[in-house]
C-alpha cells in the first residue's frame, strides 16, 4: 500500500516537473520562488525585477507599522482637495472632490485596484525613507523603492522600484505568519488582500470557492508578475512569479496562470 508520505512526495514532484516546464517554455526572463510545507520550487529566485506593483506590499506593511506605533490613524479622513492625482490603475482620479474615504480606503484601493493616487499618497504618509528602511528590517536584498507611481521622469532619470521572487516570497511570509506586526494588522492585510480584483495570472484558473487567495499583481510595459498567499484547509502554498522581457503580455499571464493551476492541483491533491 502506497503511504500518505510517498503520495505527498509525489504530489510535490508532480508540482515541481510541471512549473519546470510552463518555466521553460516562458517566452520573457521568469523568476519564481515557490513555498509549500514539503518543501520550495525556486527559479532565479534572487534575480532583481522591476517592482511594477509588487513594492505596494511592503509600503502597507510599513503603514502598518506606523498604525502600530500610532502615527497613522486608519480611520483619519484623506482631504481629497489637496490630493494629486496620477494616471494608470485605480479609481480615485475618477472620484469627485466632495467624496469622503479614510487611510484604510486608500491602502486598500493601493492593493484590491493596484490605485498609483493612493499609493502615492501612502508614500508621502509614510515616508520614503521609512519605507525603505521597513525593506531593509525585513531582510529584503534585492528590493527597494526608488520612485513614486507614474513618475516617468524618475525613470529616465534612472530611478525605479524592484524586487526579486525570493523577496515578495518573504513578504507574504511575513504578512500570514511574521513577526513583525501584531496578529490584528496582518489579519487586515490578508483581509484587504483576499479582496483582490486583479485576478487574471495566479488565481484565474483556481476555483476560489475551494481554495482561498489572497493575491497582489504588478505590470509595466513587458512586465507581468503575481504573487500570493494560497490556502486550502490546513494547507498553505507562498508563490510570487515575476516576467520581464516580454514581447506579448498576454502569453506572461497565461504562463502565470498556469503555474497558478498547478499550484490549485497540488493543494487538492489529498
């Protein structure tokens, strides 16, 4: 008789052989670092990427932090007349000025829509030193913030965000198990997390009825990546998957998707 030990084995050899080979056929540079209870699955894991939207999960951690420490208040109202306003993802430069939303709207709107106004405005609020500074606390070697959303000049100039697989692998540990902030601010992010809209690499080919995701996405122009939290009963699987170089975008996410099928696969495995 086949033991429960030797079919897991098999389970984490099968998940293993098939995210080698959607790897292999990825037509940009791909990065992966995939964690499960049995074991990792990691591909140019310490590679630097362009950041794209990713680097909004260590900025909420450090608004946390600084909610923690009481410098930010959840519940403060955001004066919408002085707030400016950038292009790309979100919704807030769409909003009227008399509309009321708190820092917690904005740090959700940072991550459930990808919003770069409210990103922007938590960057201020935080401090981009401090922000920095959170990266460096958390042990995040290849990531670092350089430049606020939709500011292309910064870029020309040579300033950008990035970050590895391995890193963003570390921040979702962090967040669903870490120690550095307290049990109630790491269940808001999960929270906020699980609340994703962005839901076309990782999870799009996941049932989300059976298994839970709590997911981040980031783009730029040749750039698709994903990472997330995946958990079924007592399972749970820590996946971040970052393309660059990609001449069709489209063929990125479904290379991510993918990968986010077999991760599904493997948690409902018994």
């Amino acid at each position: 008789m086949t033991s429960l030990k030797s079919l897991q084995a098999n389970n984490m050899l099968r998940l293993r052989d098939e995210i080698t080979q959607l790897a292999s056929v990825c037509p940009g540079r791909i990065g992966l670092a995939i964690e499960t209870h049995e074991g990792k699955i990691l591909l140019n894991e310490m590679d630097r990427f362009p950041s794209a939207s990713l680097i909004k999960l260590p900025i909420l951690i450090e608004c946390f932090r600084q909610v923690e420490a009481g410098k930010i208040s959840l519940d403060e109202p955001v004066d919408f007349s002085s707030l400016k306003r950038v292009g790309g993802a979100g919704v807030l430069p769409a909003l009227s000025d008399s509309v009321k939303l708190t820092v917690k709207d904005f740090m959700t709107l940072m991550i459930i829509v990808s919003d770069n106004t409210a990103t922007n405005f938590l960057i201020d609020l935080a401090g981009e030193k401090e922000i920095n500074d959170c990266i460096k606390t958390l042990q995040l070697k290849e990531t670092s913030l350089g430049r606020r959303m939709m500011d292309f000049e910064a870029i020309r100039n040579g300033k950008n965000n990035y970050t590895s697989p391995e890193d963003m692998l570390l921040v979702l540990k962090e967040i669903d198990r870490g120690k550095l902030l307290n049990k109630k601010s790491r269940e808001l992010i999960l929270q906020i997390m699980k609340q994703q809209q962005f839901v076309d690499k990782l999870p799009a080919l996941m049932d989300t009825e059976i298994v839970t995701a709590a997911n981040k996405t980031g783009e730029l122009d040749g750039v698709e990546h994903d990472c997330g939290i995946f958990t079924y009963g007592e399972k749970t699987v820590y996946a971040s998957v970052l393309i660059d170089g990609l001449y069709d975008k489209e063929l990125g996410r479904k290379t991510i998707s993918r990968i986010g099928k077999a991760i599904f696969d493997y948690l409902i495995k018994k």
